[in-house]
C-alpha cells in the first residue's frame, strides 16, 4: 500500500517521464527529402509552433531546366535524347556555399542533361516550343539559379546540309548568292537552322551541289555576270 505522499510523488515521475516524450517527438523534425541544408531559418532553443519553417534542404543531384526554341530548332531535340551542356568556369558562383563533389578543369564545364518534355509535342503546329532538359549534377557544381554563356551540342551525329556563315547577305541569314549555270548571280531565299560557329545548316532553300558565292559578296548584285572557282579551278563556280 502507498500513501498519499508516495502516490503523489509516482505521479509526478510519470507526468515528468511523458513531458520528456512529447519534448523529445517535439525535437523530431523530418524534411520532405534527403539534401544539403542550405539555410536555417531558426537556431536551436527557438520556440516554433507547427508549421514554421525551420532551414532550407536542397537535392541538386538532378536539376530541370527549360528554354524556348523556335520550330525549326526544336525539331531538332527528341524525347529521352542526350545533349551536352557547357558552362563557362567563370558563370559557375554559388548561391548557397554548397560543396563540390569533384574538382573542376579547364575554362569550361561539361554537363550531360535528357530532354524530358518538349511543349507542345512535335506533333502539333506551333512556331515556338519549350524543351525541357533534366541535367545530371552530381559533381555538385551547379544550383537553382540564372547562368548565362550556356552552350547546347547534341551527342548524336546529324547528317544535314551546311554552307560557311560568310555566305548569308543579311543578319537574319535569308539570303544567299547562288550561281546559275550561265555563270549569273541569283538571291536565293534559304532557311537556316543551327550553326557551330563557323557552318549553318541548310534546312530549306538549297539542294546539295548548288554554287553559292561563300565570300566577298559585297559589290555583288543580282545578274551580274562572274568568272568563279571550286577549290582553286577556274571553271564558272566559286568554292568556300
């Protein structure tokens, strides 16, 4: 038998046992995913109730990103295709002082992203697409944020139809010099596609084996009458 003194002391100890339980679920706080902590919003000994935001967690081991391309260009990019990304060394700052898993070389970055959705699909009019690209980060180089100086170069081989960039007439790459087989200057009317720097693609305008005039085509006008060469033989064309 307890007394009464003895039977308030036990339930005190148990009032006090469950007390340290509900403190200790209290401290229990588990985030929606696994990442790095990137902001704590609250230092430890604050008093929250339920539903304050506590820190910040980011998982950038697989980042999306989008942009929008012309028809022309986005015809180009297929579901599930690979494309390489580069960024520059100098666009690579970080927003949260997260840690790098691998060290960086060379002035430039090298970064293999999957397109995911292109919107509207290709089966469906529309001048302009949005292409959707899920970019592999594990080396834990890049965060959510701007970058500029981005370059995009598919991984798969593409046969297609180029002429020299020093061959368009306008800014807008419409217009090429042509040759006609009585040696005449034409404009023709083209529709270019990508470009690697040097080379555009051809996708409407030109066949293969058409004489276009690929430099100095200033001072020339259409009809003009020109004594061209290919590759350094003076036969009525003129090579790139």
């Amino acid at each position: 038998m307890f007394d009464a003194a003895t039977s308030f002391l036990i339930d005190e100890a148990r009032a006090q046992r469950e007390q340290l339980f509900v403190q200790n679920d209290r401290r229990q706080v588990l985030a929606p995913i696994d990442g790095e902590v990137l902001i704590v919003y609250k230092q430890q000994g604050s008093y929250v109730t339920a539903g304050t935001p506590l820190a910040l967690i980011g998982q950038f081991d697989r980042l999306l990103f989008s942009i929008p391309l012309e028809d022309k260009l986005a015809k180009q990019f297929a579901l599930d295709q690979t494309v390489e990304l580069r960024i520059q060394r100098r666009d690579l700052q970080k927003a949260y002082d997260t840690e790098y898993s691998s060290a960086t070389v060379g002035n430039d970055e090298h970064f293999l992203a999957t397109v995911r959705e292109i919107t509207p699909p290709p089966d469906e009019p529309s001048t302009i697409r949005k292409i959707l690209f899920e970019l592999d980060n594990r080396a834990g180089l890049l965060e959510p944020q701007t970058y500029g100086g981005i370059t995009l170069r598919s991984t798969a081989p593409k046969r297609c139809l180029t002429i020299p960039l020093s061959a368009m007439l306008n800014s807008d790459r419409s217009e090429v010099f042509i040759v006609q087989p009585d040696n005449t200057l034409s404009i023709k009317k083209v529709v270019t596609g990508a470009d690697v720097g040097t080379n555009v693609e051809i996708i409407n305008g030109l066949g293969e084996g058409a004489v276009v005039i690929t430099s100095n085509p200033h001072g020339l006008v259409e009809g003009m009458k020109v004594d061209v060469t290919i590759g350094g033989a003076r036969n009525g064309s003129i090579g790139g």
